[in-house]
C-alpha cells in the first residue's frame, strides 16, 4: 500500500498541502478531486519522491520511503504520470517509452495509433497523442502503484473510453491507481473505491465509494461538476 501520513507542504509561507492523508491500496482506484490550486498534483508530487514534504510520511509497503530519491520509488513500482502532457520533447515515441523498460504489445494495443507514431519526435506530437505517449510510458514501467495526473486531458472519448477500460483491467490485475481529474468524474466514480477531496489543500471529504451516484451528489454541492 502507499500510503501519505498528514503531508505538510508550504510553498513561499503558503501551505498548499496541510496535514493530509491518502492512501493508494494495491487492486484499488483512488479518486483525488478539488478546484485548482488545491494541491492535487502536489500531493502525487510528494508520492514519486519529486517534492519534500515539510512534514508528514510517505509509506510504501509498510516502509517509510519519505527520504527516499524519486528514482528509488520508481523502481519499486510507484510511477506517475504528470499532468499537461509532459514528454521527452526530443526523442521519439518509441524512445520515450523505452525509458521506462522494454516495450509490449500489450501496452501498445491500448492506443494503435502509437505504432505509426513510434518513429516521431515527441515535440511533434498532437495534444491528446502526448497523453497516450504519457500513459503508455506509465504502463511500460509495470507500475505497482500508478498516480494518473489528468490522464484524459485532451483525449476524444474514444481514446478516454479506451484508456479507462485499461485502468479497470489493471486495477482488476492488483495495481493501485491514484487518478486525479476534472473530467469523466461520473464515469469514474462507477469503478473507483474511494474518493477524497482537497479544497484549498485540506482534506475536505474522503469516503470509500458504495453509491457512486450519491458520491457524486455530494462533490457536486462542494464543486461545480
Ligand atoms: N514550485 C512551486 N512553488 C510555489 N508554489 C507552487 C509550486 N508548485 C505549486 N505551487 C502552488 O501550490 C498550489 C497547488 O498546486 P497544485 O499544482 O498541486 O494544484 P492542483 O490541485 O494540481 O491544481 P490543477 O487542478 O490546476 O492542476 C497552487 O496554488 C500552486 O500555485
Ligand atoms: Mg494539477
């Protein structure tokens, strides 16, 4: 399980996360949701080892990993796949992936437009292409625990609807997903546990998802949906 044990961060005197708690089980999807600014990406952030927090833990399996370096954390299996579509601009889609590990069918097969744009300079690539190359890059690095940071910014719902079903697989398949998004909140909601909500970096609801639909209701009255 990876787990954040009342994260603190402040950034300039401002603290963007204040004493929270989330946990990512393996087999699970854990929904974060908030305005922006609340502090989302910050959190997955504090999980790959990319910002330290100014208090609080972050426990991998039991083990405390807080001081641990972000390539430590990826190799054990937690890897994120960051917002706004960021990719290794000068390399091509194949290299991208092969960053992080021997590339599969399997993971191709969830996009097949990324097999004529294996050759292409990433820099090159279209917006929603960008996102499969992230997700795709995510997959090939056999995540234990994936954080998905606005996975369908971009994405036709065709290519969402493709991207979603290959995060129920594996859920079904016992990787723990974290996924924060604006969009498609009701769809998630369907095949997500739980669900936790940050306003201004607090902890503002956390609840394990039995009626999606009454879930769903209850975010609605805290944001516009
Ligand atoms: N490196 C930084 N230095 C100073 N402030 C920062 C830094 N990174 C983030 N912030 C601030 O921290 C707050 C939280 O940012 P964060 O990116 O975590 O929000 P978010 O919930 O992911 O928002 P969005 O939905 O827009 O992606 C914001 O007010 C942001 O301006
Ligand atoms: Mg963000």
């Amino acid at each position: 399980m990876l787990k954040a044990e009342g994260v603190t961060v402040v950034y300039n005197g401002k603290k963007v996360l204040d004493d929270v708690n989330f946990e990512v089980e393996k087999g699970e999807l854990s929904l974060l949701v908030g305005p922006n600014g609340s502090g989302k990406s910050t959190l997955f952030k504090v999980f790959a080892g990319l910002v330290k927090p100014d208090s609080g833990k972050v426990l991998y399996d039991g083990e405390d990993v807080t001081s641990k370096p972000a390539h430590f954390r990826f190799r054990k299996g937690i890897v994120l796949a960051p917002e706004r579509m960021r990719v290794a601009e000068k390399l091509t889609v194949e290299e991208n992936l092969k960053i992080a590990g021997k590339v599969s069918k399997d993971v191709i097969s969830v996009f097949p437009d990324l097999r004529r744009l294996m050759r292409q300079k990433a820099g090159t690539l279209s917006g929603g292409e960008r996102q499969m190359v992230v997700f795709a890059r995510a997959l090939t690095a056999k995540p234990t625990h994936l954080l998905l940071d606005e996975p369908f910014q971009g994405l036709s719902g065709e290519a969402a609807d493709r991207m979603l079903m290959k995060i129920v697989e594996m859920k079904e398949d016992g990787v723990g997903i974290a996924l924060i998004s604006h969009e498609r909140v009701e769809d998630l909601l369907v095949y997500a546990d739980s669900v936790t909500l940050l306003l201004g970096g607090q902890l503002a609801y956390s609840v394990r998802v039995v009626e999606p639909m009454k879930v769903f209701g209850k975010l609605k009255k805290f944001m516009m949906l």
